[in-house]
C-alpha cells in the first residue's frame, strides 16, 4: 500500500469566526480521481485551496505528496505549487495579452525553463494545435478551459485539481473536457480532485465526497 | 520568456506605461537640467560676486623700511598657476602729501594706480588690469582719468578741497611738487573717498619711487574653505602640500602669486573669501534640494501609476501566484518592466534636461552651457532611483496579493 497523495487529519479552516472547514479526515490514494460535491459554500473551494497549497490550515494536518504543508514558507509553498499541483479555476484565468502558447509557456518559465515546442504539444493533445497564437480572448470558453488544462499539465504535476472547471460550460464541452482529462490521467497517471455541482460531471470519477457546511457528510465509491 | 511577457504587457498596456514613462521621464530631465546648470550656476555667481572687490592683498614682506614691491613684477600675475582663476589685479603706491586747490589746503593719501592698463604678457592673452576691473562698483561723477596728469578724487575729499569736474589740484611733498585736473569725483562708500586717485607713473615720480608699488589688490575665484584649506600648509606632508597647491583654496591661490611677486607676502581677505564660500555652498545646496525635491515628486508619480496599473494586474499576478510564480519570479517580471521604462525615460529625460539646461542658460545667463559627462549616467541613475524609489510600496502590494481572495470563483 504506497503513501495516499492526499491526506488529513482534522483539517480544519476559519475565516474569522467562520468555520469554513469542520474537522475533516481524509484520504485519496495516487492515481485516484474524486469528486467533491456540496451546496454553495459548503467548503468545497476551501478545501481546494488548502489542498493546492493556495491557502493555509488553521489546524489539523495536511500532508500531500509526502509533504506537510503546513510547514513550508512562502516561497516553499509556492514551489510545491508548481512543482506538484496543476490547477483549472471555473473562470479561464489565462493572461489576456499572452497567446495560448505563451499562456502554457508562462508555466514552464515559473517552474523551470520555457520550451515552445513542448508547449505546443501539450495544446496539441488538448486539441488546440491549430489555435496557438491566438490570444485569450479569441477562444470560446471551451477552447480557453482546454488552454487551462493544457497549462496545468505541462509540467507533469502529480495532482491535478479543478474548481468547477466545467461550470461555466454547456454540455458538449463539459464532456469535450471531462474526456480530455481522463484521457490525460491514462497517460500521466496523476491524482485528481474536482469540485463540482454536477451529478453527471460527478459521476466520471472513482468517488464522490458530500461536504455540508464543512462537514463531509456522506461518501460514495463508484469504481476502484 | 520574461521578454515575452514584458513585451507584450507593455504592447497591452500603453497607457499604463506611457504613464510611467513620463514620470520617470519627467524626474529624470529636471534633475538634469538642474544639476547640469549648478556648475554654471556657481561659476557665474562667482564671477558676479567676484566683482564685489579683491580677496587677495599683496604686501612687502617687510613692513618696516618702507619695502616695496616692483611694478615690474606685476606681469607675471598672469603666468602663475591659477592664472585663469585670477579675474583682476590692480596695483597701489601711497603717499600722503599736501593738496592745495581754491585757496583751500587739505593732507590727505595721494593713490597712484592703474585704472584700466592694457597688459601685454608674452605667451599670454592680452587684458586689461586695474581698479575698474576690481571694483565695478565705484561710481564714477565725470570719468576715469586719461591722462597722466588727470586724477579721480574722493567724494569727501573733494568736498572739503571744495573741487569739482576740471578743477586743479596742487599737490606737493617733502619738496617735490605736482598738479592734477580732476577727471572724475569718485564715490565708494569706503575710506577711498578720502584719496585722491592717479596713474601709477605720475604718482611714482611725484613720491620719488620710480618702478615701485606699495600693495597690490588680486581677485581670484576661489573654492571654499574647508578644514584640509584651513591646514598650516608648512606641515604638510608632499603630497598633502601637493593637493593643497592644486585646490584653488584663496590661501593657495595668494600662495602662487606670492611666489611670483620678489619680496611680496600675500593675505587673503577673509570676509569677502568665506562669506562668498559659504553663499556658494548655500546656492548649491539649494540647487541640491530642489533636485532630490523634484525626484521625489516623480517618484510618487511613479508610485502612484504604478499602484493603478498593479489594481488592475492584479488578477494576473494572483495567476502567477498560483501556478506558483514565487516572491522573487513576481518581483522579477515587476521590476523588469519598471528596469525598461525607466532606462528609456532616463534617456529621454536627460535629453530633455540637456535641453532646458541650454534653454536656462541662455534665458538667464545669456550664454551656452557644455554639458558634463557625467551627467548622462547621473541622468539614468536617478532615473533608476526614481524608479525604484515608485516601486517599493507597488511592489509590496504586488508581492501581498492573496491568489485565493483574487481568484475566487
Ligand atoms: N476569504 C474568506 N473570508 C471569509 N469567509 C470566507 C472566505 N472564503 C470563504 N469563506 C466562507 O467559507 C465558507 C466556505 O466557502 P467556500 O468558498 O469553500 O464555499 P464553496 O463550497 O466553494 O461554495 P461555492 O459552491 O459557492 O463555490 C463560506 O461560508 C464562505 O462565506
Ligand atoms: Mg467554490
């Protein structure tokens, strides 16, 4: 049995006097694909962001990847960042004056050193090879999701972790990029977690987690 | 890629830039223009002040004896050392004798010197030496006198010898005797307006003192006193006494054209010296002031657009942030793009300042300006300061950015 990439122990986070996260334990083991559903404001992105290293605990233990990260600096979280984590946002988030391939580009230049061709072939396999040198804002929403994916998998990160990534799609995109993504993970075998208000977006994965006001409150395995 | 990316926000963002671009711009040209004109400002000041009377006496070294200088000498004022920095000299001889004119008799100091003396020196620029070039500030009722029997009298001394314009005045001593026509009635507001005043030639052979000179009045541009000038230049050490003679200090500059003089022992004068050092020292600081002055409001200009633009970017930092762009990888692509700007703004603005040095110059001084060297790498350097002084609190903001808050979706 190897190291769980993910795994907490009475994780918790507050904003204030908000407990956006009640104390949480939980596993996901390398290469598994979960699914995190919950009502609006439940914790869903809040545990993401804890998950990602985009935010800190307030208590409990978070390690992922063998990593406590609530040990790490700044800047060490920052590179656990780039070093292990991919993440798609629900808005595309891509730099609007950067073309797709300088979008991809910009994160290989923060992990290590630029390569246009890799990047290119990263967009090639999210299926944008003829979109290149196109700006942001000259791609559908579809187009410029895949963009995101195309940018969090460039360098091979180990988890990959989206905040309704398909959210603000229609459907024949969603499961334009919901195949993607599970094509990738074939090949590349990385761990991922989504969030996700939808069943059906839901039902792609291994399993499924319920929060309810920071609390998970049911768990459902769909395969293994 | 970091040009990429700088290349490209700039293309996105041109009026963010532009912004930037002129503030630092801006800075950069005033502090040229400012620190390009302070040299010129000093050295005409000088000259200006130069004008308000001698700073260096040359006397005989020895008092007792009646000594005397040579009129002789007087040339080789023009060969020393600090020849350029010495702007005039007029030479004095003394002699009290009894006047007589209208019936009235007054004693009173008989002053023979010259007034404006075309001097021809071997190997040396022609000029004109003598009391109208060292105190511009006389004023003269009638005019200078001509010829060798012409005299310029005191304004007291005319009024007690009841003398006016072409009026005779006898004059006799031990003897010896001599008549002037009054040329002018000379008024200065100080003891001269008790002397009569006539060529040097007439006057020696009046006393009987052919080729002799009692004093002479040097005015020099000098630096001002600092504690290195003030040092007893007899213990120093070679090349201490050798930094000391290269200082255009009004001590070194009487020392040189002591050496020139046979006999002679040269006095600074000090009030005019140091109060002259220290308006200098006052003018440049204020210059200085104005400059760091100006820089800092360009500075904030600076900080101030860049706050703006850095509330706009502040969701592609974010980004950065969380594909996990670190403080330094952050700061980079900042301060990449302020480096750009403000190398170009430097360039600009020290063209411009170029500019409007010679503008100043020749509205206020009437006269063009070379501008100096270092002047150029000055230019930029402060436009790096600026830059970076505009940057710090952006820059903090920029490094501050929670990606989470940002991104929130
Ligand atoms: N920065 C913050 N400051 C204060 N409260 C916050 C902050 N971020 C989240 N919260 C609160 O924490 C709780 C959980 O928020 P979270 O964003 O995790 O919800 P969510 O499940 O992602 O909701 P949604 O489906 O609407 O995105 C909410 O009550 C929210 O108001
Ligand atoms: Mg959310």
């Amino acid at each position: 049995m190897t190291v769980p990439t993910i795994q907490t122990a009475g994780l918790t986070k507050g904003y204030g006097d908000i407990c956006a996260l009640k104390p949480l334990d939980l596993q996901v083991a390398e290469g598994e694909w979960l699914s995190v559903m919950g009502h609006s404001g439940s914790g869903k992105s809040t545990l993401m962001n804890l998950v990602g290293g985009l935010d800190r605990p307030s208590g409990g233990s978070l390690s992922v990847g063998g990593q406590d990260l609530s040990a790490l600096s700044e800047d060490g979280l920052a590179r656990f960042r780039r070093e292990f984590v991919g993440i798609i946002f629900q808005q595309h988030h891509l730099v609007p004056y950067l073309s797709a391939v300088e979008n991809v580009m910009l994160s290989q230049y923060f992990h290590s050193v630029p390569d246009e061709a890799e990047a290119r072939l990263a967009l090639e396999r999210v299926g944008l090879g003829h979109r290149l040198k196109n700006r942001p804002g000259e791609l559908s929403g579809g187009e410029q999701q895949r963009v995101c994916i195309a940018r969090a998998i460039i360098n091979s990160p180990k988890l990959l972790l989206g905040d309704e990534p398909t959210g603000n799609l229609d459907h024949k995109s969603t499961v334009m990029v919901l195949e993607l993504l599970k094509e990738l993970r074939a090949e590349d075998r990385f761990t991922v977690v989504l969030v996700t208000h939808n069943e059906e977006v839901a039902a792609w994965g291994d399993r499924t987690i319920y929060l309810d006001d920071g609390v998970l409150v049911r768990e459902e395995r769909l395969r293994s | 890629m970091l040009f990429r990316i700088l290349k490209n926000s700039f293309l996105k963002r041109p009026k963010a830039v532009v912004l930037v671009f002129i503030s630092i711009a801006m800075g950069a040209a005033v502090a040229t223009a400012f620190l390009g004109i302070a040299g010129e400002v000093s050295h005409k000041m000088a000259l200006e002040l130069r004008s308000y009377g001698a700073n260096i006496l040359l006397e005989p070294a020895a008092v007792e004896g009646g000594g005397y200088l040579r009129e002789t000498d007087l040339p080789k004022i023009k060969t020393v050392f600090w020849k350029y920095n010495i702007t005039g000299f007029a030479p004095y001889l003394f002699g009290v004798a009894d006047l007589s004119a209208n019936g009235k008799k007054e004693r009173a100091v008989v002053s023979g010197t010259w007034f404006a003396k075309q001097l021809e020196v071997p190997g040396e620029e022609a000029s004109v030496q003598g009391i109208r070039g060292i105190a511009p500030w006389w004023e003269v009722n009638g005019r200078w006198p001509e010829g060798p029997d012409e005299a310029v009298v005191g304004a007291s001394l005319a009024k007690r010898l009841n003398v006016g314009l072409g009026s005779e005045v006898g004059a006799t001593v031990r003897g010896r005797a001599a008549r002037f026509r009054v040329a002018g009635v000379v008024t200065t507001g100080g003891f001269e307006e008790e002397q009569l005043f006539a060529p040097l030639v007439t006057v020696q052979d009046f006393l009987g003192k052919p080729g002799q000179v009692s004093r002479v009045l040097v005015s020099a541009l000098t630096v001002p006193m600092d504690d290195f000038g003030r040092k007893d230049p007899n213990s120093m050490s070679k090349d201490e006494y050798e930094k000391w003679y290269c200082t255009a200090y009004v001590t070194s500059v009487a020392k040189n054209v002591e050496e020139v003089m046979a006999g002679s022992r040269a006095k600074p004068i000090w009030q005019i010296a140091s109060a002259e050092g220290a308006l200098l020292k006052k003018l440049n600081a204020v210059m200085l002031l104005l400059t760091v002055l100006a820089l800092g409001a360009s500075a904030s200009a600076v900080s101030t657009s860049l706050m703006a633009s850095m509330a706009e970017r502040s969701s592609e930092i974010a980004l950065m942030k969380a594909m996990g762009a670190d403080r330094f990888q952050v700061a980079a692509i900042f301060l990449g793009e302020v480096l750009i700007v403000s190398t170009a703004g430097g360039f600009f603005g020290y063209l411009a300042g170029n500019q409007l040095a010679a503008l100043i110059s020749h509205s206020v001084f009437n006269s063009a300006i070379a501008s100096p060297l270092w002047l150029f790498p000055t230019a930029i350097v402060s436009a790096f300061l600026v830059a970076l002084a505009g940057s710090v609190a952006p820059l903090r903001r920029a490094l501050n950015i929670e990606a989470v808050r940002v991104l929130k979706g």
